[in-house]
C-alpha cells in the first residue's frame, strides 16, 4: 500500500511533523490496550534480541518469546579477527543468560519451521506454537548458495566456506588458513550488493594479509570483487593494500564467482578461473527464509523485504515487522544498524500496543569499524534522521576515516564489547 | 479512504499527547548512544562512559563536537545529527542513569 503523504508536507514545525508521520508510519493502527500483549521474535542476533531486550525494558506488560536455534550468540562483527588469529571463538561468543534472567525474555531454542500471519501463529520444528499480537523478524541474510554452482557440494564436504555467518566456518577457514604452506594463495570473493556488511569483505583480506605478513610472507591473496570497484571505506583499505601489503593482494574487480570446485580449488568467475589453495566464496544474499514463510520477502524487492521504516512493519503483511539485514532499503547491512533498528521498531511496537502513536521522527545511527591489520583501524558513521517524504536523510557530517590508526582500533575493540552488552545485557 | 480515517485518527490522538511523544522520542534516541556507549552508557574498554554524566557537562561536549571547537575521533559525525533540544534532553536522561 502506497500512502501519499504531500498533503502533511505543507505544515512545518514539532506538531506538525506527528500529523506528517502519522499518516506513513503504520499500516495498522494502534490497538486498544491490552493488559498483555505477545510479541514473538525470531532470531537472536544483533536486531532481534535487541528488540527483545527494549520491549521488555520499555514494555514490562508485554510478554516476549525470542526464538532462535543457536545454543550462544557468535558475533559476526570481530568474526574476521578470528579469522585473522587476532582472537578466538571464545572471544566473539556471549550467553543468552541475562535476557531470561534480567529482562524476562522468553527464550524458545528452535527452528522456526511455519508462520500463518492470518491467525497470527508461529510454529516451531520442536512443535511449538506461538500466538502473537506483534511478529518481529530478525533472521540475518539467506546466502544464496544455490547461485554459485558446486557451492553446496564443497561446502559439505568442508573444502570451502563462506564464513559469512560466524560460527563453525569461521573456524573452520581460520584452521585453513593456518594448514596453508607458506606461499600458497588465498582466493576470496566478494558478493554482489546488497550484502551483508560492506566493508566485511575487505577487512578480512586485509586481516588475512596481516597474518600472511608475519606467518606465510611468501602467500597471495587474490580477491575476486562482484562489484566494479571497492564497496566501502575504498580510501581506508587501499591506503593498507598499497603500503603493508604491497604486491600481496590482486584486487579484482567484476568478477563474480559462478562456480566453484572443492576437488581441483577452482573458482570460475566470466572473466577467470583461479586456482587456489584455501577458497573463501561468499554467495549472493537475500532476506532470511523466515521472512518468506511470513510472504514479506518480495521478488518486486529483489528478495528483500518492504518496511515502514519508521516502524519496521511490513507493507504487505500487517502486524509483522521486519529489522536487520533482512530489510530493503538504501541503508547498510550491519549489526549496528539492526541493533538501531530494533531500538526505532520495538519503540513503535510499545506505543502500538499501548493503544498510543510511535516517535515520529526516529533516528538511526550507524558506527562501523574495520581493523586492517592487529594494531589499526578505521570506521565509517553516519547517522540518519526520518524526514517524511524524504525518508531517512544521512545528516552532512557522516562520513568515513581514510587512514587507520591505533585509537580507532582501541575503539573499535570497545565498541564490540559494549554493543554485546547492549544487545544481551 | 482506509488510509485517511486512519491518519485522521493517529493525528487526533498526537494532537492530545505531544508531551509523550518527546519522551518516546528521547528514550528512542538516547538507547541509540548504548551501542558504542555500553548497557544503559557504562562502557567497557577505551570508549567513555556516558551514565552519570552531568548535564551542562554533555550538552556543551555535544555541542563542541557538533561544532568542531572540540577535537572528535568520531564524535562530530554523531553530533552534527542531533538539535540541541535532543543535546538537553538526553543529557537529562544520561546525567538519570547509575554509573
């Protein structure tokens, strides 16, 4: 549903800009109160248990049921420093524990398997069921591994990974890294936009160059890029690749992989095939496959998923909201901005089911540090702020650092601390 | 039709309740400072603290920041987005919190 909000342009000032976002922010309209109202949210990473966490704090009546299949929180932010051996699995895993026992949060450990947003239901793969008056989806990115061909195939037989989801891939590519002989080559890609986390990919060339330099300084890097140039932070990054790793990273760019072979380590793209002897292919993404079950990922969205963005709620499916990677707009994929975009939907979700209308002038920030080597970094923040017709507008001051230093990287560090605790408590 | 009954009637109800909505607003907002800042602005590591700052303290830091007449890491970037309404409000809320 489209809504034409020029009419609530001709107003200015603070009254005025409710009556303006009032009229685009909800598809459904506040509630009647109810003594208890259910939100169920499905997955547990940087969007979704913030949002469980600030609408148990924000909505003490409201009751919560946060699903996710993962024992820990793996953190995919700082997952690159594992892979770089700068830290551990140990360092970027953190307890549940606190958003049961701090924030009351119903942690239910399961696959969510159907969604019927007509009776407002979601079913696990364990047999649960779950009612809702509000469905929050958080599920992070699908990848796409069905568009690169022989993916699947090495992917089980454990000879390539994406790691594009910390867990037991980034282990596994770090042990890769570790059993590869001194100058042999390292073949990553770098997938098509949107994808989740822009810089990603060329932070984690760069922190397998640092780890080439000290251990293996003999070994290559050759990073095959989607994309016709360098995504994001292009300045930070070639800056390092030209001086501490000079003549040891082969950036090229459009060369999408569309076939990779476990057997021979090849990866085919339309202009190469290059052999390899650790291959790190990162498919092209779309929204999670939770958001298919609700029918709010669209073909007509490129597979990702139409929001308010001033509540997070679904234009097509009411009283569904969707936050994180998961959602289409012209914003960056990151785990700062899920964590900011659970704080704007479940503010929304509180007021809607207290009967009350949402902030109508959200604010959303992003802050996006990338190591390049084991004493430097960089970031790049923006912070944007809903201006109605215009949507969020990026105020002028954002922008990113072009040379890493070692403060930002003493930051960088604090940040991953402090956004854990903020997510989980 | 739906739409305008609808966004007759949200705007009826702002029109009663404007002094809730900054607080909305404020709470939102400030919660956005958490995720560099630390769980309720106690940070761990070589970023700052904001809980228990003094009022005054953090409006004229922001507003330094915003302006450039203090020397900013990243700080500008994130001050230059807020008014100084929002400085005073959430350094009401922040001066609120146990440090």
């Amino acid at each position: 549903m489209t809504i034409n909000r020029r009419d609530f342009l001709k107003v200015s000032g603070a009254g005025a800009a409710s009556t303006l976002i009032a009229g685009c922010a909800t598809q459904s309209a506040p509630t009647v109160a109810k003594a208890s109202p259910k939100v169920v949210v499905v997955g547990a990473g940087f969007g979704g248990a913030t949002c469980a966490k600030y609408l148990r704090t924000w909505g003490p009546n409201i009751e919560v049921t946060l699903i996710d299949p993962n024992d820990n929180f793996i953190s995919c932010p700082i997952s690159n420093w594992v892979i770089g051996g700068m830290k551990t699995m140990a360092d970027i895993t953190r307890s549940y524990d606190k958003l049961p026992s701090q924030y009351g949060v119903k942690m239910v450990k399961d696959y969510v398997v159907a969604i019927d947003t007509k009776a407002r239901i979601v079913k696990t793969k364990g047999g649960g069921s779950f009612s809702y008056d509000r469905l929050v989806l958080s599920p992070g990115v699908d990848i796409r591994t069905d568009l690169v061909g022989g993916f699947k195939e090495a992917e089980a037989a454990g000879k390539v990974v994406h790691a594009w989801k910390a867990g037991a891939q980034t282990a596994l590519l770090r042990k890769q890294l570790v059993n590869m002989p001194d100058g042999g080559v390292f073949v990553m890609s770098v997938p098509t936009v949107p994808y989740r986390c822009p810089p990603g990919p060329y932070e984690r060339a760069s922190l397998v160059a640092d780890y080439f330099t000290k251990a293996k300084p003999k070994s290559k890097i050759i990073l095959l890029d989607g994309n016709p140039d360098i995504v994001s932070k292009k300045p930070l990054f070639m800056g390092v690749w030209n001086t501490l790793y000079k003549g040891m990273i082969d950036y090229r760019p459009n060369n999408a992989p569309y076939r990779v072979n476990g057997d021979t380590m090849t990866v085919t793209t339309e202009f190469d095939e290059v052999k390899g002897d650790v291959l790190n292919v990162v498919p092209p993404q779309r929204a999670g496959a939770v958001c298919e079950m609700a029918g709010v990922r669209t073909a007509a969205n490129d597979n990702w998923c139409p929001v308010n963005l001033t509540t997070f709620e679904s234009t097509t499916t009411p009283n569904v909201h969707i936050i994180g990677d998961s959602v289409s707009a012209a914003l960056p994929k990151s785990g700062h901005m899920a964590n900011n975009m659970a704080k704007v939907c479940a503010s929304a979700i509180v007021e809607l089911l207290a009967g009350r209308n949402p902030d109508t002038v959200p604010v959303i920030t992003n802050t996006c540090y990338s190591a390049v080597s084991d004493t430097k970094a960089g970031y790049v923040a923006n912070v944007w702020r809903w201006e109605g017709a215009k949507g969020y507008v990026s105020q002028p001051d954002g922008g990113a650092t072009a040379v890493p230093d070692e403060l930002n990287k003493a930051y960088n560090e604090s940040w991953a601390s402090n956004i854990w605790s903020d997510v989980l408590g | 039709m739906k739409t305008t009954l609808l966004v007759a009637g949200l705007s009826a109800f702002m029109l009663a309740a404007p002094v809730h909505a900054t607080d909305v607003h404020t709470r939102t907002i400030a919660s956005t400072c958490f995720a560099c800042h630390g769980n309720n602005g106690v940070s761990n590591g070589a970023i700052p603290s904001i809980a228990g700052l003094d009022k005054a303290y953090f409006v004229k830091t922001m507003q330094d920041f915003k302006s450039g007449a203090r020397p900013a890491s990243i700080m500008k970037r994130h001050a230059s987005g807020y008014t100084d309404a929002e400085f005073v409000a959430m350094g009401d809320y922040f001066a609120s919190l146990k440090k």
